[in-house]
C-alpha cells in the first residue's frame, strides 16, 4: 500500500468498513467477508449462568455506548479464568472475547492497544442449505485470491481452518472442499497439484530489481508448506522460541530479492535509528550491485513506514 505509515490503520479504523475478527486468523477483515461468517455461533452454548452475564453485559453497553473492559470489570467483577496459556485471565476480557467472536459485539476502536467494544446489532437469520453453501464457497474464494497458487495440501489445510471463521458450519467443510477443488484453476508441477482462482492465468514476469522484507505473516510466507517447495528452505517465526534455539531471530523478516526469497532481516530500533541485521540462506549476498542499491532502497521505505529519519 503506497504511503501507508505504521499506526495508520489503527488510526483511521472507525472510519473504514473494516471489522477486527477471526477469519482463518486474527486480524482486519473487509465488510462482505465479515457479513459472510455472522451470525456465528460458538462451540458449545452458553451455560446459564453465562447467559445471564451477556444478557447483563448487552445492556450495559446499550445503556454506556462503547465500553473499555476496564469500566465492565468495575462493574461486575466476574473474577478470573485460567487463559490460553495456563495463566490468569479477567473473566471479563475472556467473556468480552467471547461475544466479539460470536458477533455480538465489535471493536470499535482501541485505546493504548486495548479494545473499546460496542454492540454488534444484527438479526439472527436460518441458512437454507444453497445459502450456506454460498457463503462457504465465497469464504472459500477469499482465501484462494490472498494464498494462491496453493499446493493441494495447502488447500486443504486453510479451508478447513475455516472452521474459525464458521464454527457453525465446521461440519460441511469438506464438501466445501471438494467443491474448490472443481471449481478451481489447477495444475500438476513437478509431482504437487497446484490450485489458483479460476479464470486467473499464471504467465512469466520479468521481476523487478527489488527487496522487500515480508512480514512473518505476509501471504507470500504464511504458507510454509509452499514457501519450503518454492525456496527450498525452511523459514520459522520464533518469537515464542526460547532464545538459546532461536536460528533466525525473534521477528525475523523473510527477505524477498527479485522474485526468490534468499534471506531473512532482524530490525531494530534504539532511540531514532534503526539497524537492519540481514543473514542469508547461501551464507553471502548476492553479488549483483543492483541488490545492494534495492536493500538501501528498503531500508529507506522501512524508516518512513517507521517515521524515522533514513
């Protein structure tokens, strides 16, 4: 996205038709994709006492408008879980959690990093089965137009990591499967089927002579599956990888030089200026002189996205 400065969209959120959920990840998802996945039901319905505590949450934040978890927790004091991590939670945030996922509630918007919540009014709707179908089919498509080209195995895995996105429907995703299957441009390569939207056709593009270090979740890397047949070597994120066993360091950013991803690049800043540590999987860059220009020139692009001076 050209310009784009870190904090942008966190900035300008409440202005866009974008909606913080879970899709086949946790991130920022358009409109159409949000209305795609909702109503969503949990795993399991809410006990008794628990429905009591939404049905009381729901109208405080009618009554308040939108809610920092911290003006909840004053409120009803639910105590504490055991989190995801085995460590201690406010019941609030879990139960806040909880109903964002199920649509509920949105963010509205975040202050300091938290989430402000407000009410997600919508009408519960019965999905005819051709409905349902639709819907999976155009979640399905969402995926493929952001991962593709996507090995078979590949495909396979994120469609049914779908079963984030639709809980409700978990259990119809393998004939959503099947379907893209059909549905889908495909191709046998050196022994793996390859899948990519229809009608789309891969040609040859002369690269450009440009660096770009990748998020660890960028499109291009998420897929380790693909990224190992690609670049023949394997690339981790090791954030929560104890320091001692760490390889490539704790947000290494893939370092993608033409059209071949052939190293990794650790930044990071002190006070206003930012080091780039870069490693490379031949153990030396390329000699070309265009590469130590095009890594200047990222290096460049990164302070600004940064706001810092080059």
């Amino acid at each position: 996205m050209t310009n784009y400065r870190a904090g942008d969209l966190e900035r300008r959120y409440a202005r866009l038709h974008v909606h913080e959920d879970f899709f086949i990840n946790y991130g920022f998802v358009t409109d159409r994709v949000f209305r795609l996945m909702h109503p969503r039901r949990g795993r399991a319905p809410w006990s008794a006492a628990r429905g009591r505590h939404v049905k009381g949450l729901l109208e405080f934040i009618r009554v308040r408008g939108p809610v920092h978890p911290r003006q909840v927790d004053d409120h009803f004091s639910l105590g504490t879980v055991t989190n995801y991590w085995g460590g201690s939670s406010s019941a609030t945030t879990h139960l806040l959690d909880a109903m964002h996922y199920r649509g509920l509630l949105r963010v509205v918007r975040r202050e300091a990093g938290i989430r402000i919540y407000g009410l997600n009014e919508h009408t519960p709707d019965r999905l005819d089965a051709r409905e349902r179908r639709r819907r999976l089919d155009a979640l399905v498509d969402v995926v493929v137009n952001v991962y593709a080209p996507l090995p078979a195995a590949s495909l396979s895995y994120a469609v049914r990591r779908l079963r984030y996105a639709v809980p409700q429907w978990s259990n119809e995703l393998t004939g959503a499967l099947q379907r893209a299957r059909e549905r889908l441009a495909q191709a046998r390569v050196g022994g793996v089927d390859w899948y990519w939207p229809a009608g789309e056709e891969p040609g040859v593009v002369e690269p450009d002579d440009a660096v770009r270090l990748l998020a660890p979740f960028d499109p291009v890397v998420w897929d380790r599956r693909r990224f190992e047949l690609l670049w023949k070597w394997a690339y981790r994120f090791e954030a929560y990888t104890p320091v001692p066993k760490r390889r490539w360091g704790y947000y290494a950013l893939p370092l993608l030089w033409r059209d071949a991803v052939i190293g990794w690049a650790n930044a990071s800043v002190a006070g206003r200026d930012l080091t780039i540590d870069v490693g490379y999987v031949a153990g030396k860059p390329p000699r070309d002189r265009r590469f130590r220009q095009a890594l200047a020139d990222e290096r460049t692009r990164l302070c600004a996205f940064l706001g810092l001076a080059d």
